[in-house]
C-alpha cells in the first residue's frame, strides 16, 4: 500500500471508531501529502474507491451527528414525558418540578 492508501484507511478507521481528533489530524497530513506529489492515473483509480468510501461515511457521520442534535433538542425542550396510550394516541405526563439540590 502507498503512503496515501494508509492515510486513507487510517481515515476510515477514525471515522468508524468516531476519532474525531485523529480525523483533524489525518486530513492535515492528506492535504500535505497530496500538495507535495503528484499522483499516477493508476494510483488515482485505487484512491478514488477508498476516497469515495471515506465520503460514504463521512456523509453517514454528518448525518447521525445532525439526528443526535435534533433529538437533543427535543430532550431539552420537552415539558415532560411523551408516552402513548393503546389507541396510539400521544400523551405528556408532566414533569416534576426540579427539587433543591442537598449537600451530604
């Protein structure tokens, strides 16, 4: 494998791990080695799959980060418990209010 090959399975390795600091890391070192060298069509070809792999995830990634914040602020926002009953309609069951925090 070349330099750029492992750079790029690197990068799908952090992105299925959720690494996010190696990724900052990673696209640092892929932008400085593609500056340097220029590539061969051959090589282009075997980069271009892994390359639109990585995309596939990273797209994946954007995604589930943008499904995590929505729910987030559902959570936040929520005036209470969301259940349904067994016509399958929804239901809140209010929230209690917060008690004073003690100290031991």
């Amino acid at each position: 494998m070349t330099e750029l090959e492992d750079l790029l399975a690197a990068t799908r390795a952090a992105l299925l791990s959720g690494d996010l600091e190696a990724l900052v890391a990673l696209s640092e070192t892929l932008e400085a080695v593609l500056a340097g060298k220029p590539l061969a069509p051959a090589e282009l070809v075997r980069l271009r799959a892994r390359a639109a792999e990585n995309a596939r995830l990273i797209a994946a990634a954007a995604r589930g980060v943008r499904a995590a914040s929505r729910r987030m602020a559902e959570v936040t926002a929520a005036q209470g418990l969301v259940t349904y009953d067994a016509a399958g309609r929804r239901d809140i069951v209010p929230a209690l209010p917060a008690l004073p925090m003690r100290r031991a």
